[in-house]
C-alpha cells in the first residue's frame, strides 16, 4: 500500500502565491516520478508539473514559467504557484509512479486540494 497526503491549497486573489506538498508512504522501494494534476469543473484532468527521480522536470503550457516543481527528498514534492490566475482554480492531485517493496509498481493519486484564484 502506498499512500500520497497532499497540503497546502486555499483561496487566493489573481497574482498570489500558493505552495502545495505531497508526500508519499508506504511500501516504496523507489518513486520514480511524482507531481501535480489538476481538474477544474467540466475539464479533464490535466498535467500541472512532474519532477523525476534523477530530477528532470516536466510543466503543462499553461504553467510554464509560473509554476515551480521541486522535491525535497525521495519522496516529497512541493509546487510553488505564482502569478496565479482565475484558470488556474482546480482540484489538484498529487500522483507518483512507485516501485513497491515486493517490486510491483503502484500510481496511487492523492484525495486532491482545491486551489481557488478569486479576487
């Protein structure tokens, strides 16, 4: 079982910050990817930012050059959201691609943190 606790979502005014963190537990031999989805109302789900195990990084368009995505330790990741807009408001969930103890694989999905941007 492996297991993701996201933080750190709210409501901000349009051209805040917010941080978010995740951090994974459980039965993990290794997270090989871990990051951010997010889901706004009638939308699908879609890529915010994912951080590799050997740091490599990979941001949706609409975040690029706003949105920074970092990882502290093998298995927290932060997103540090700037000059955040009205569209940017979402469910956001954090996922990882785990390799288990056993050496299954796992990619569990946190319950999700709403990011509101309203002014």
């Amino acid at each position: 079982q492996v297991q993701l606790v996201e933080s750190g979502g709210g409501l901000v005014q349009p051209g805040g910050s917010l941080r978010l963190s995740c951090a994974a537990s459980g039965d993990i031999a290794s997270v090989n990817v871990m990051g951010w989805y997010r889901q706004a109302p009638g939308k699908q789900r879609e890529l915010v930012a994912v951080v590799s195990v050997g740091g490599s990084t990979s941001y949706g368009d609409s975040v690029k050059g706003r949105f920074t995505i970092s990882r502290d330790t093998k298995t927290t990741v932060h997103l540090q959201m700037n000059s955040l807009k009205p569209e940017d408001t979402a469910v956001y969930y954090c996922n990882a691609e785990v390799t288990t103890t056993d050496w299954g694989t796992a990619a569990p999905w946190g319950q999700g943190t709403q990011v509101t941007v309203s002014s």
